[in-house]
C-alpha cells in the first residue's frame, strides 16, 4: 500500500509532519544538513536503539508550499516533497541526491523504500559483507548469521549495520537505516536504475547524511550514532588470539616463545577453553588454577590477558549468575512465560535481556570480577542474534518468533 497524497501538513522549528490519505510522514532536520524522516500508517513515540544524539547542529527550518510540493530547507539541505505521491528528494550545495524512485511501500508491518540510482554513483559499507568492495549491483541481507566458513558469495554473515555511503563525482551522502528488523538492500542487483530497502517490520525510519566529502559523512554519522573512545595504547601492539589454549602453563610457554624469538607481543586473548565448563565470568579450577598469580605472570614478561565472555548462560542451579538471572527475572522469555533457551557451548543456555537497563547494569557488574583477577580487556563475544538460522552441529534450529524482550 503507498502512502498516497498528502492531505495536510504540521510544521515547527525543526521538523514538520505530513497526513496521507494512508499514513504519516515526518521530516526532521537535526542538524549539519542531516535529515530524519519517518513513515508509518501511524507514527508512534520515536525511540532508537542506536542513535545517541539528534541535536548535531543548530537548526533553523523554512517550509514553503509551490501548489503542487513542500520545500523545506535549513540553510544547507533542502527536502522537496511531491504532494501528489509523497515522494521525497533532497539537494545539498546543488547538488540533487537520495530521490524517491516511487513512493515509499508499507504492507503487514514491513515496508519498502525506493530511490534512484544516480549516474556514476557506487556504495560502501553494510557492515562484515564477503562480497565486493563496491557494493553496486550487490544484494544485501541484514540478519545476523554464524557460518563459520564462508567465500566472497555468503551472505549474511556475523555483523549487520544499515548503514552505507553512497559516492560519486564530487558529492557522496550516508544512508543510515534505523531499523533492527530483517532487512535486504537491493543495490541495483534486480534492476540497475534503482536501489530497494525493504524490511519485514518496523518503521520505514531513515538518516540521510550529506557530506560532501566521506570523511564529513562518517564524522556526522558518529555524532548520530557515537563514537568508539580511544582504547589504550597496548591494545594497538600485536594481540596474539586463537580457539584456544588449554591451561595457563600453555599461554605462559607461547609469551616465553615470542620472547626467545624477539616477536613483537602486547596482549594474549583466552578463549572459552579458559572457563569451568563454559560458565562465563569463571576460571576451570585445574587448567587454571590461580588466575591471579597467571594474569601477574604474563604482565611481568610484558603481556596483558584479554578474556572472553560469553553472552550465553549454562543452565546451572549451582551457577550463581544462572541463580541470580533467574530469581531476578533478567533472561529473555517467550510469550508463554518460558525461558527463551538455546544451545551454544554449554549444551543448554539462557540469555539476558539487555534491552532493559537494570539487566546491562548487573551484567556489567559481573565484569568486575575478571577485572580484579588481573584480566586487562574483555572479549564479548556471541552478542550479536544468530539463533534463526544456526546450522552447525550441536546447534539445532530455533524458532525465535515468539521471543519477548521486556
């Protein structure tokens, strides 16, 4: 279903909002040229999970009507909507981008976004993507998936981001969908002059970034979404990872090897080998028995310890973060009331709700305790959602639909 003509219009300081014959818009400049926009039968309270700011610039927006469109601009983005339709197109330093090839598609929750590819104009981005560096003419699934081999044609892969820079001669914008709900970008793989989004839920809710330049799209897309502090100096030596190293003596001998042969080593990593019986936040009493006494070991021969931890809860009555998740209520849960319960390592595994603050903030706590154990960094792993399409032996499919974050 489009969303049809516009019927009436509501404009502020910073944003106006459209009424459809079948939905709403709303058009939002946040600053620097950046404009959100939002479309939905009916709009609800906005909220992201990824965008930590939206007043990057100060803003100061003029909406005129020509009769047959809106022109509404903030002094460096202008956005023209065709009342008609509802179609939208933008214009930054003259220069004409991210234009509405049809009006935007809602259907049973998803919907579909179409614009024109322009002449010249190539992608970048998406996230961890085997396929060509130019994504042009590519078809791209934003689910996260765990396929442990793979060649330059798999796709999906591990880590999925809606996000990619569109360039051309001269200009380039960012693309940032907000969005977690499975998705396909369609750049130009079905038909060349025109590049799809479609999702199978959520709202039609994205980020058009002008630059003109990639570094000035990347620099405002940070101050959307945030950006990565400054880690320590050692983390940018060489750190030495594998799957994985069994015991403390071990790690110990391959920190003396890289020594006696005067290889450059900053960091060793500990994989879930380290764990008693792939508990996170424990140590396996045999293999390592003294995590202090080892984590003070490689320090003095110059080394830090990075260790993992997994997302993933053994199901463990005698396992205190099990206990406490439980008692708590802090686990995802189906719709039923029923653990939300998968396999990883540990044969039988539960999850915390990280979509609640109560829950980061005693997850974090359970950090503290490495920490004190002399452990440097943290490795999280298994943090992104990949149980829907899992193939691997000891890992059964799992339905996931009616899975219930609170």
């Amino acid at each position: 279903m489009k969303i049809g003509r516009v019927l009436e219009s509501y404009s502020s300081q910073r944003n106006f909002t459209l009424r459809c014959e079948h939905g709403e818009a709303e058009v939002a400049f946040i600053g620097r040229g950046c404009v959100k926009l939002r479309v939905a039968t009916s709009l609800k309270e906005d909220g992201s999970w990824a965008v930590v700011r939206e007043d990057i610039g100060e803003v100061k927006v003029t909406v005129n009507d020509d009769g047959d469109g809106l022109v509404a601009g903030d002094g460096k983005v202008v956005v023209y909507v065709d009342k008609r339709s509802c179609t939208f197109s933008f214009t930054f330093n003259n220069a004409e981008f991210c234009c509405d090839a049809s009006p935007i598609e809602l259907w049973d929750g998803g919907f579909t976004i179409r614009k024109k590819i322009a002449d010249g104009e190539h992608y970048f981005g998406f996230g961890e993507k085997a396929k060509t560096f130019d994504k042009r003419g590519c078809r791209l699934v934003m689910k996260n998936t765990d396929p442990q081999c793979y060649n330059r044609n798999t796709d999906p892969l591990y880590k999925s981001i809606p996000f990619f820079i569109a360039l051309r001669k001269g200009f380039s914008y960012g693309f940032f969908l907000d969005n977690t709900y499975e998705t396909v970008f369609d750049m130009g793989f079905s038909d060349p002059t025109v590049y799809t989004v479609t999702a199978n839920g959520g709202e039609a809710k994205y980020y058009v970034i002008p630059g003109p330049s990639p570094s000035e799209v990347i620099e405002k897309y940070t101050l959307l979404t945030g950006r990565t502090p400054l880690p320590p100096l050692w983390a940018l030596g060489y750190q030495q990872s594998r799957w994985g190293y069994k015991s403390a003596d071990q790690v110990l001998r391959i920190i003396d090897e890289f020594r006696r042969r005067d290889i450059p080593c900053d960091v060793v990593y500990l994989d879930i080998d380290y764990m008693d019986g792939y508990r996170a936040f424990t140590w396996h009493p045999k293999r390592f028995p003294d995590p202090k006494g080892f984590t003070r070991e490689a320090m003095k021969k110059g080394v830090k310890v990075v260790a993992i931890a997994e997302v993933g809860v053994k199901r463990d009555r005698n396992y205190d973060v099990y206990r406490e998740g439980v008692e708590k209520g802090y686990f995802v849960r189906r719709r039923n009331g029923k653990l939300f319960t998968g396999v990883v390592w540990a044969g039988g595994e539960v999850f915390p709700d990280l979509t609640r603050e109560e829950v980061r903030e005693w997850w974090a706590s359970l950090y503290i305790k490495l920490l004190r154990e002399g452990v440097s960094g943290i490795w999280n792993d298994m943090n992104e959602p990949v149980y829907d399409n899992l193939v691997m032996v000891r890992r059964p499919r799992i339905k996931i639909d009616d899975v219930v974050f609170y």
